[in-house]
C-alpha cells in the first residue's frame, strides 16, 4: 500500500512537471489527441492580466496602412491583405478578445488574431479584429487598421499569409451583429474561412459590430 | 492422472482457438460490430462517375472498401493525377484537357491498375473563365445519430434556377463533415434562390441519402445541415411574432 503511495505521488509529479515542460501537448498529439481541444478544468477561466511587453517579439507597427509586400514579409509570419483597400498588415496571433488592454496593445503591432478561434491551416474559423473610426483622418494615429473595411464588399478578395502559405479567400456575407452576441466569437466551422470583426455602423460605433466573413478558395506556398 | 488433465486442457485450449480465430474474422467481416479488417476489403473502384465537365476539365469519382489513395491517369498521356491523402472515397480534377476531346483513363489503386469501358470523358466545347470570381456555397453533413459529424464521404451537389439545371458538382467530406463548391460557372441570378439537390455517399455498403433545400443566395452561402439519419429540420424552434 505504501509503495503504490508513493508510485502515485511521483506519477503526479511528473505529470505536472511534463505539463508545465509542453512536453504534455507532445503527448497528447502522439496519443491521437488535439492539444488545442484539452483544456485542464481551472487553468482557462479568467482574463490574463496585461503584461508588459507581452508582444516585445513584434516590431510597432508603422503609421500606414499597406505595410507590406509579398516580397517584405517574413514567409513563416502571420499578414493580412485587401488590395480593395490597400491594407497589408502584420496579425498578431492568440490576443485574448477579454482582455481590453491586451488587444489595444496589440494593434500598435497589427491587427489581433483571436485566441481560441482556428488558424488558416485548419478547418475552421480564424477570427481577426481591429480598431476602425469614424474620423477617417485619425485612423493610422489610432491603429484603427479595419476603418475602410466598411469599402469591403461580397466578392472582394482577401489574402492571408500563414505559416509559408497564401491563403487566398473570397468575401461570402456581411453581417451587422450586437456587441452582445458573443457566438459569432468563435473558430467552429465546417469549412475553412476567416471573419474579420470591426465597431459600427456607423464605422467606429461601439453601438455594434460588423462581421465580413470570407470562404478560403485557394491554397499555395509562398515562393 | 495429472498428466492425462494437463493434455486434455492442452488439446481443448488449442482447439477453442482453432474454431474462434475463423469465427471472429467471419462475424468481424460480417459488420455485426462494425469493425473492417484493412487487409480483408477490397481496392476495386465502385460507382466511377465522371462529373461537372467543362471545356478543360472534369472530375473523377469513386469509392473503395479499402482506404486507399487513388490516382487517374489518362491513356496516351505520362500524366497521372494523385491524390493527396488516403480514403474509402476518391475525387479526382482532370484539368488542362484539351476542348471537344474524348479521353479514356486507367485508376489506380492501391497499386493495381484498373480498366473499363466506361472510363470515358469527353470535354465540351466551352472552357471555364479562370477570372471569374468564385461563388463558394458550404455545409455540414451529421452522422446517422444527428449529433456526430460525418468525417468521411462523398457528395454530389445539383443547383437549378428553375429554369437552368447544373451538372453533378462533386465534393469529398472533410474531417469536419464540411464540403464547399463554387457555383460560379453557372449562369444563374446569384441574387435569387435555387434549389440545391445533395445525393451523399457515406458507406460503401449502404443507399447514398439524397436531400433538397430551397437556398436564398442573396442572404447566405451556407446549406442547411445534412442528417444522414431519420432527422429533418425545416424551421428553428419558435413563436410567430415572438
């Protein structure tokens, strides 16, 4: 009885020591399981706090709008780009959409990939979000990078870089949604697409949210 | 006497094995417990069907008891055309033919080669305008239970406007029970509704489930869900006016 103690102690130890190591993720995978799926009960609950310099791996942003080309990207990095309105961006992945001062921290880097929603790798949804503003004038002081998306319309193209790929993407619906209606906050879908969230109308209005949902059409590395 | 027990377990022992090993492959075979023993199905392509032709292209499709990867490959031509991953259904692009051609193709699979006469594709004399904005329409296919999703089939999509009616545009299930196809080389109204016919294979062995929506194009892209099973959801649970 007292060694299958002491067994069972040390058993919990390692678990929790693998846990913390990541090495528990590489378990799970080699076991046939999505890492990204098992949640331990407690450890996701609340809000991070902001922590300083919590995108200190990140340049700031610079104050335009189309920052980049496909031939000044880092082809493992995580952009987007709308031609339409002449924004290319960098994304910054996982922002915690709970956390205010987390993700107005992270536009001044680009524009917030949501936490707990997919990636373009993967069936599912990716869920980006940015600042937009009614005075157009001010939008690049505010990193509002979503405030001409309301130019955007169905049949418009999106292209994501991800990873070594192009993602490229086709503009299926637009929806005005609550602010309250937190399902659309999510990264389930049957196929792969990418919802790209900013405040209004009227562009800037806290008073709801625009949703432009985009289906993926084609996927190709980049050269 | 000890000695005569200890053989006469000896041979009762070996003999309770010798009859179970047949009679478990024989009722695992059977499907009773729905288990499939790889090395026991077959490769042989079933329900070979050439769909969604154009000027310069056109799908191939076929299921297979065995999960396998499947390849085409045109006669006369060193190009064969391969999947990517294996599986008990198969969906194949024969792209860059050539207009008003008739091609006769070979399938691989699992490494044996197949022929037949019906293995036959001739193109049209219309190719598809490759700048043409693509008009994706998605969905969801559940299992049988209506709560799991289907993670593995093949689904053949018909729209018609009411006055046109398109060919069988194939699609493979993916992991998610998703499937999407492009509907833009239609010559429809997109700003209207059609109606979309889906015939879906999920089982080598089983009836293909066949199901129609009505789809306003003008307020979404998305399919009501498929339910492979005895479900049929027309309307969202609620009050008139409420």
């Amino acid at each position: 009885m007292k060694k299958f103690l002491i067994i069972f102690v040390i058993w919990i130890i390692i678990n929790i020591v693998l846990y913390y190591l990541g090495a528990f993720n590489t378990i799970l995978s080699s076991a046939g399981v999505d890492p990204s799926v098992f949640v331990p009960t407690g450890f996701n609950s609340a809000p991070t706090t902001n922590p300083q310099n919590a995108f200190s791996g990140y340049e700031i942003a610079k104050k335009v709008f189309n920052e980049f080309t496909e031939q000044t990207i880092d082809k493992n990095g995580f952009y987007l780009r709308i031609d339409k309105i002449n924004l290319f961006k960098r994304v910054i992945p996982n922002v915690d959409p709970r956390d205010q001062g987390l993700y107005v921290d992270s536009w001044n880097y680009g524009i917030s990939h949501g936490e707990f929603t997919s990636t373009p790798d993967k069936i599912g949804l990716t869920y980006l979000f940015a600042h937009a503003t009614s005075n157009k004038a001010d939008a690049l002081d505010q990193n509002a990078w979503f405030t001409y998306m309301d130019q955007v319309v169905v049949g418009d193209t999106v292209i994501i870089y991800y990873e070594g790929n192009k993602y490229t993407y086709i503009v299926s619906e637009i929806l005005v949604v609550s602010p309250d209606a937190t399902g659309y906050y999510t990264g389930a879908s049957p196929v792969s697409m990418v919802r790209m969230q900013f405040c209004g109308p009227p562009t800037g209005s806290l008073n709801a949210r625009t949703l432009v949902d985009a289906l993926l059409v084609t996927t190709e590395p980049i050269n | 006497m000890n000695n005569f027990l200890k053989k006469t377990s000896s041979i009762a022992s070996l003999a309770i094995i010798a009859v179970s090993v047949p009679i478990t492959i024989a009722v695992l075979n059977s499907g009773t417990f729905n288990f499939k023993i790889n090395a026991l199905l077959n490769d042989k392509p079933k329900n070979v069907v050439i769909s969604d032709i154009s000027g310069d292209s056109a799908y191939v499709t076929w299921e297979t008891e065995k999960s396998v990867i499947g390849m085409v490959k045109l006669t006369g031509s060193n190009k064969i055309f391969t999947e990517k991953t294996s599986s008990s259904f198969h969906l194949i692009e024969l792209n860059t033919l050539t207009t008003t051609t008739k091609y006769t193709f070979s399938v691989y699979s699992d490494g044996s080669i197949y022929n037949d006469n019906s293995y036959t594709v001739s193109t049209s004399n219309t190719v598809s305008n490759p700048n043409k904005t693509p008009f994706m329409i998605f969905g969801q296919v559940f299992g049988i239970n209506g709560t799991t999703v289907q993670q593995e089939g093949l689904i053949y999509i018909t729209v018609s406007d009411g006055k046109n009616i398109s060919q069988k545009i194939p699609a493979l299930l993916n992991k998610s029970g998703g499937f999407q196809v492009d509907i833009s080389n239609l010559n429809f109204d997109y700003q209207k509704s059609v109606e979309v016919t889906l015939l879906t294979y999920y089982d080598s062995v089983k009836d293909p489930i066949q199901k129609e929506f009505t789809l306003d194009l003008s307020k979404t892209r998305q399919i009501p869900n498929i339910y492979l099973g005895d479900v049929e959801i027309s309307v969202i649970p609620g009050v008139n006016g409420k």
